[in-house]
C-alpha cells in the first residue's frame, strides 16, 4: 500500500469536453507530461486505500493481461474475490502510466490489454477502475471504451491556482533539508516575500498588464517543474534583495511575450548556476586547490566551474559521455580539480541520484541549448536520448530551443529536429491545448528554379481553446526557417493535426511498432518512409466542425515497413502513390488525381487554387482561415497569375480578407465550385471548378 507524500497539493480535476455518464465504470485522468498524473495516482492510492498498478515498471501488456496481474498480485484465492469488489463498486484499481504501456505494446496488444479491462468493468455497479495518462493515449483509450460500450468519464488535471502553487512550493520548501524548513519557521515573512515576487513576475510575464490568455497563464504558473524549480531556488537563496532587483528587469528585455515567461524561468535557472559557482568556489574548489595551485603559480580563481561549464559537466553526466569541459590551468591543477568534481557534481541542485536530472525544467533547459549547436556532436548525443523509445518528452524542451533562438537572433530549426521538438509540444497537450504542425518545404508537383530559391519554413500553432470566449480559440504560432536542407522530416512517435509539402524525404515510425496519425493530417512528399510494421489512424474524440478527421499520404514513392492492414480507430485514411494497389493499402488507395489529364493552363491554376486554399487552417469557430502573410507568400502565389487567382477567389466570396485572416467562405464556395473540403484535400476536382477556372484563364490570358 503507498505511503503518503508529504508534499502533496491536490490539483482540480476537471471534466473534458466529451460527454460525462453519470455512473462510470471507468474514470481516465488524463493531464499533459510531468504534471503530477504519477504523485496523484499515488495519493488516491493511499487516500482510498485502493491497489495501484505502475505500468512503468510492467513487461508489455497484452491480452488477459489485467486478470494476470490480479492474479499474480493477489493469488489464486484472493484474485476472485477482488473481480466481485471491482464488480460491485467496493474496491477500484489505479493504473498509471497508460503511455508506457502503448510504447511498450503494439496497438494490438494494448487494445487486448484495454478489452480485459472493459471485461471486468461492464457489468459492475460503480467505478473499477481510475486510468490515467498523457492526453492523447488518454483520449484513445477513452475511444476503445467507448467502442466496447463501457461506461467512462475523460477528466483533466488542471495546473494548480496561484494559491495551490504558493501551497506546493511552501510544502516542498518545509521538506527539502532541515535548513530550508528552519528559515520558513524562523522568518517567514522574507520566504514570503521572495515566493510571490518570482510568481507575480512569472504571472506579469505570461499576461502582461493585463491577462492576454489566462489559460496560457494558468498552464504554465500551475505546472509543477516549474514550481519545483523556484523551489529550488528559494531553499537556499541568501540574498533576496539581490535576486529580486535582477528578475524585476528580465521580461521587459524580451521581444516577443509569449517567451517572457522562458525568460523569467531562465533567470532563475542562471540564478541558481551562478550561485553553485560562488558556493563552491568559497566552501569547496579554492580550499581543495589552493595549495597545488601555489605550486603551480596558477590563480584564475574564477573561471573555474562557470555556469557554461557546469552545463556541459552536467549534460555529461546526464549522457553518460566524456565532454570536454575544464578551462585552462596546469595539469597539477587540473588533475586535482577533476578529482574533487567528482564528488561535488553529482551534488549539483540540477541533478538527482548524481545522474539524471532533477526535474524537466533542468532537462529541457540543458538538451535546448545542446540542439541548438545543432552542428556539434554533443546535439547529437542528445537527439540520440529523445529519440529512445523510453524518454518522456516535455513541452519545456520546445519552449526553451524556440526562446534562445529568439535571443541569438537565430530563429531557424535544424529539419532533424522538427519531430523532437514537436513531440515536446504535443507533451504538452490537455483539455485545453493543442498542437498543429504545417511545414512548406517545396511542392513535388512544381520543380522549377524559382521553386527551390524560396527557403523552407514551418510553423507550430499552441491552440488555446476558449469556450466561453467569442473567438472560441486562441492561437499562438511560432514561426521558424528549416536549415539541412538535404536532411529528412522524421517523426518517430505519431503525428496529428499537420499539413507537410515537401520535395524531400518525410519518415514516420520506428521508435514505436504502431505509429500512430490522425486526425487530420495532410501529407505531400516525394519519398514517404514508413519504419513502424504497424500504423494506426486516429480520429479525434472531441469533432472539429470544420476540418475532417482524415489522414491522406500522396507520395512520388513510398518505402514501407508495414506489414499489417493499418488499424482505423476514427477518421479514415486515403493513399496516393506509384504500386499502392497492394496489401496493406490497396483498401485505401485513391486514383489518379482528376487534374492530371488536363491540359496545361487548367493544370496550373488548379494547382495554385489547391496551394491557396489548402494553406487554411481551423481558426476561431467554425472557419478555416489563415494569416494574411501566410496566403500572400511567395511559395504559395508563385507568380502574377497566384495573385491575380487570389484576387479573384476575395471578389468572388469564395475567400474572405478580415482582420488580417483569409477565411474559406462555405456558402460561396459551395455555391460556384461545388466541391467538399475533403474534396479539395483529395484532389478532386468538379465540372463547376473547371467552369469556374476555364471562366479565368479567358480573362487572364496574357499570364500564360
């Protein structure tokens, strides 16, 4: 049975947008990564003193793999006894850690594995089991029950309130060591002070003056690593006046606000390097290598354990690799340094049990500026650790690479790099936050020089959704150049909500044996990889009203691995390539597109129709719409006879320019070219369009 946590704060817990039965069998917690599902498991546990299964620390799941387990925990003559409790809503069970299990799993396994859990759950009279995990398995798991008919409530842990986060950080503080808790005790007024200073300019970073997303601030103040690090901070912080004059300055110091937040995080995260180097030069380093030193006549004190090289040290650490970090001095000095670290550094506030990292925050920060050097080795090593199929990817990992671009004036991202990073986004997804991917980097269907002079760029959009508000959604989008060109588009977990053109490579899979898509992803490349045996295609629990759930490859060649018919759990998948009328895709093959037998002008303005509309995006309610920059730029228009199409679809109503959005108008569209949104998606093209185009190459032919 656990034990209780001491440090424990109770998040909200709230309903999602599904519909909520009103007598569950079985309730799903879901929550974005590293914000405390495990700790809640843990104290339901031991509140209700209910049996907990860490699927951590299982072998892969399978069929009858919930009924092993009880008989395996609780022995043959018990194991039907707890099947009758968990029946008769007496006695629940907790499973965590729903992520690890589909990792380790294929799909079929995992479906087997949930099956076995509606098997025990159907005919019960109250809750069996609580489930919890990461918001996309979350939802799918959801999607299997439902399919099973198995009565189940989807609820979200919500990012503490100011005043649970000023609760957290004050428990963690009282058990950190006995200093710590005997300042609070002592003079608690000053710990008082410091707390609400770092929270009230974390809170004045995220929203400024006044409160631009409250959602955007409540998920990033209420987010546990974070706290845990100003928590970190402040048990050993001796100099409040100090500290406070320096993080008063940090926010107005940065462009854009949405990374005002990073900022004020990474002031901290200085605060703390620069505080290991003051201690350790005056209590440890200088007392142990004074007298070698003398020897040696050597005395620059200070650039000893600087933060930069700590960083380094500490990513060696974190690595298992030998990195070069020790500053220039003589190698009797030097050999005495390096003996003494290893004793100090596994000590290091960042770190815990000497080798991994304390929290994501330390984590995210170290392999953020690691990737950045995207040209080093050392991004390398640590591509190599976020592409484990056993690492648990952060948001803070993408919102720390994306911020010191920002201060390097270098906004670009390594193409190797846009999956990882886009994992870490999709770490952070919840109830309330989603994640969308577009990426132009050349259109297969256009090969000319202009073409490939224009620079590859992509862009993730952080969805904010807002019921109550009349926007209904909020959207941040972070922009970025893509620099290796010759690299591939890799994707090694799953992809949802992406619109990818590229005259390159994009590879999906390999890190798991199912790669999940969907819903709604739009493929167009040269070659597609698939490196998964199985591939799973996934609608969306909560329907969009504007765009589809489906999931469409178009490819010149497609390299594939799997060997089983693809998996349809919602939405549905369509294929284009050369021999695709083959097991497992001859189900899903579409033919030839309808433009290909037309002649040249009606091929060209089709295509840029298609390159025009098919960059909107869900925006707000209910439309699909797309920044003005992002329509007007060049990659989309091409050239005059672009602009002149645009121009005419805006005075036609098909789209519509308001507040500096091109939005689709359905009833326009509708009425002139009689084609679907997923029509369009799919190439199809109707006797109206080809009207409605025949209509503008005769009043445009002086641009062909």
């Amino acid at each position: 049975m656990q034990q209780g946590l001491a440090e424990f704060i109770g998040p909200d817990v709230a309903p999602s947008a599904i519909d909520q039965p009103t007598q569950p069998r079985v309730i799903i917690v879901s929550a974005a990564g590293a914000a405390g599902k495990s700790t809640l498991a843990q104290a339901v546990a031991f509140k209700k003193q209910a049996p907990i299964w860490d699927l951590a620390q299982a072998s892969a799941v399978g069929e009858n793999s919930m009924t092993g387990q009880l008989t395996a925990s609780f022995g043959f003559s018990l194991a039907s006894q707890v099947s009758t409790h968990l029946g008769a809503g007496t006695l629940f069970l907790i499973v965590d850690a729903l992520d690890e299990a589909r990792v380790k799993a294929n799909q079929a396994g995992f479906e087997a594995f949930i099956q076995d859990i509606a098997a025990i759950a159907k005919n019960g009279n109250g809750p069996a089991f609580v489930l919890l995990g990461r918001t996309q398995t979350a939802e799918m798991t959801w999607i299997l029950l439902a399919e099973a008919g198995i009565s189940t409530s989807l609820l979200s842990i919500q990012p503490f309130t100011r005043t649970q986060a000023e609760q957290y950080i004050e428990a963690r503080l009282r058990n950190f060591d006995e200093s710590a808790a005997s300042r609070i005790a002592n003079h608690p007024q000053p710990f008082v002070e410091a707390r609400d200073l770092v929270l009230d300019q974390l809170e004045l970073a995220v929203g400024g003056e006044v409160a631009i997303n409250e959602e955007a601030s409540r998920e990033f103040l209420g987010y546990a690593p974070v706290l845990e690090t100003v928590a970190v901070l402040l048990a050993k912080e001796s100099n409040f006046q100090e500290f406070s004059a320096g993080l008063r300055s940090v926010s107005s110091k940065v462009k854009r606000q949405t990374d005002r937040p990073l900022a004020v995080l990474e002031h901290v995260i200085d605060r703390l390097l620069e505080r290991e180097q003051r201690q350790k030069l005056q209590a440890n380093i200088r007392p142990a290598l004074e007298a070698v030193a003398a020897e040696a006549g050597w005395s620059d004190w200070d650039s000893l354990y600087s933060p930069d090289e700590q960083k380094t040290r500490l990513l060696g650490l974190i690595l298992s690799r030998e990195l070069t970090a020790c500053p220039a001095m003589p190698a009797s000095v030097r050999a005495r340094y390096e003996e003494q670290l290893k004793a100090w550094l596994p000590e290091h506030p960042f770190l815990r049990d000497g080798k991994q990292s304390a929290n994501k925050v330390f984590e995210s920060y170290l392999f953020a500026i690691a990737m950045r050097e995207y040209l080093t080795p050392l991004s390398g090593f640590v591509e190599q650790q976020i592409m484990a199929r056993n690492y648990k990817p952060s948001r803070l990992l993408a919102d720390f690479y994306i911020l010191l671009g920002e201060q390097s004036g270098n906004e670009v991202v390594a193409k190797r790099q846009i999956g990882l990073l886009y994992d870490s986004l999709l770490a952070g997804e919840t109830d309330s936050l989603r994640v969308r991917l577009s990426i132009e980097a050349g259109d297969p269907d256009e090969s000319d020089e202009e073409e490939s002079a224009v620079n590859s760029e992509g862009e993730f959009e952080l969805v904010y959704l807002m019921p109550g508000a009349a926007v209904g959604e909020q959207v941040e989008a972070r922009s970025f150049k893509i620099v290796e060109e010759n690299g591939m588009l890799s994707f090694g977990r799953q992809l949802k909500e992406a619109a990818i053109v590229t005259r390159g490579t994009i590879s999906l899979g390999g890190t798991v044996d199912d790669f999940e898509v969907g819903p709604a992803v739009d493929i167009r490349s040269d070659v597609l990889e698939i490196h998964s045996s199985g591939i799973v295609i996934r609608g969306a629990a909560k329907k969009s009203t504007t765009e589809s759930d489906a999931v469409l490859f178009d490819a010149r060649k497609c390299e594939s691995a799997v060997s089983r018919k693809p998996v349809i759990r919602g939405g549905s998948l369509a294929v284009r390539w050369p021999h695709a009328e083959v097991y497992p895709w001859n189900e899903f093959v579409l033919g030839a597109p309808d433009d290909d037998a037309d002649g040249d002008e009606m091929h060209e303005v089709s295509r840029r129709f298609r390159r025009i509309v098919g960059s909107l995006r869900s925006h707000s309610k209910g439309s699909l719409a797309r920044f003005k920059d992002k329509v007007e730029h060049r990659r989309v228009l091409k050239n005059d006879l672009g602009r002149a199409l645009l121009a005419k679809l805006v005075a036609d109503g098909v789209l519509t320019l308001e507040k500096d959005f091109y939005h689709w108008g359905p009833e326009r569209g509708d009425a002139l070219l009689k084609v679907s949104w997923h029509g369009l998606r799919n190439r199809h093209v109707t006797p109206e369009m080809r009207a409605y185009f025949s209509q503008f190459i005769a009043e445009n032919k002086k641009l062909f």
